[in-house]
C-alpha cells in the first residue's frame, strides 16, 4: 500500500522577519510548524532575489526544523552541493529550469538529502511522470513564482489531484506539496485534491504566528 504520509505544515520565511531569522525560526517550531520551506530566488528564473546558501548556513545551528528548500534558480544543479553543505534536508528543483532533471534530482540524492521537484501553474504533470520514481516530494505550485501574498489559483488542484491518482496507480512514496495562495480556506481544497505538505507564507506571518499555524491545522481536521 502506498504510504500517505501525515499532513504537514510548511510555513515559507519568504513573509518572516528578515533581520531576526533565529526568533522567526523558533517562533515556527514553538507553533508547531513541520518544516521551514526556504524560497531560493535568483532574479533570473523569477524576477525577485532572496538568499543563498549562505542565509541557510546560518540559520541551520538555530533551529531543528526540517529546512525544505525550494531553488527557483536556473541551473540549479550548480547549486545542489552549497545547499546540501548549509544544511537542507530536502532540495526540491523546477523542472523548468534545467534540462537535465533527470540528472540534477540523481544528484541530490547521491548528496543524501531528500529530493523534490516542482511546476509551474503552466506545466502539466506529464513533464515530471519520468522522474517520479526518483523523488520524494512534488511541488506542485498554486501560484506563479517570485512573489508571495498572491492569490491561490484553484485550477492547479487538477494537477494535484492528478498526482495523487499516479501516486497510487505507481504506488509511489511521495508527498504531494502545494505553495502558494494557502491559507485556512484554500488548504482544505488543497488536501481534498491529495496534498499532504502545506506551505503558507504571508497568512502564517500576518498575524500572531502560533495562532495562524493552529488555525491551519484546524483547518485540516475539519
């Protein structure tokens, strides 16, 4: 049987506090956050710059979460190993920005840490169906890259959906994580759909965190 893991909540320091990452880290894990999902953005293959390896060295000593670490970079194969030094636990890459997926995610997982991969709201599922087998995560996005606080495009759940089906039919052991637009509304349609890993960004960080994570969990067990 496949496995269907927990659900689990991944709020995206994308919406944290950029100058105290140590406070904003620990304020997550007092809340109960699963993983800290790390947007990585290049200015190329999405018009914002964000942080490098280098941010994620730092923050890796303050905190025991799971450090879910989404590269929205081109080439990303050039940035594995400097990810997997700062400490990522899980390396999750677009397949629209290499092509050589199939190479890249071998990589990752030859370096030990758990690999993922990504689309676009554009890119149907039938361009990752061939690496599957290689990954322990996909990342489908329900909003375009590059920015957050944008509003949850309800049209991605088809692919959600559609990957919770091949999951099953392949009886495959991979989480199904959506990003983007999530909040206590939007994260019920989202695990209707199969997923099971739930990254919120500004709606954890808009307000009082441990109440906004609570309140996604809440949500879940509706």
């Amino acid at each position: 049987p496949t496995r269907r893991s927990s659900d689990l909540i991944a709020p995206s320091i994308l919406s944290a506090d950029y100058a105290n990452f140590e406070s904003e880290l620990k304020r997550l894990e007092a809340a109960g956050a699963d993983y800290a999902h790390i947007d990585v953005m290049d200015g190329h293959f999405v018009p914002n710059i964000t942080f490098g390896a280098g941010v994620v060295a730092s923050m890796r000593p303050h905190s025991k979460l799971v450090f879910d670490c989404h590269l929205m970079v081109t080439n990303p194969e050039k940035h594995i190993e400097d990810f997997v030094r700062a400490g990522a636990d899980i390396i999750t890459i677009h397949v629209e920005a290499t092509p050589h997926i199939h190479g890249a995610l071998q990589q990752i997982r030859a370096a030990g840490v758990k690999a993922g991969v990504v689309i676009n709201p554009g890119t149907p599922v039938q361009a990752i169906k061939h690496v599957l087998g290689l990954v322990d995560q996909v990342l489908v996005m329900t909003v375009n890259p590059g920015f957050g606080g944008q509003a949850f495009l309800p049209e991605t759940l088809v692919k959600v959906s559609e990957l919770a089906s091949l999951r099953e039919q392949e009886q495959l052991q991979l989480d199904i994580e959506v990003d983007g637009g999530i909040d206590n509304q939007t994260i019920k349609l989202a695990k209707e759909a199969g997923a099971n890993v739930f990254v919120a960004g500004s709606y954890v960080f808009k307000g009082d965190v441990d109440h906004q994570v609570q309140t996604l969990k809440e949500a879940l067990h509706d």
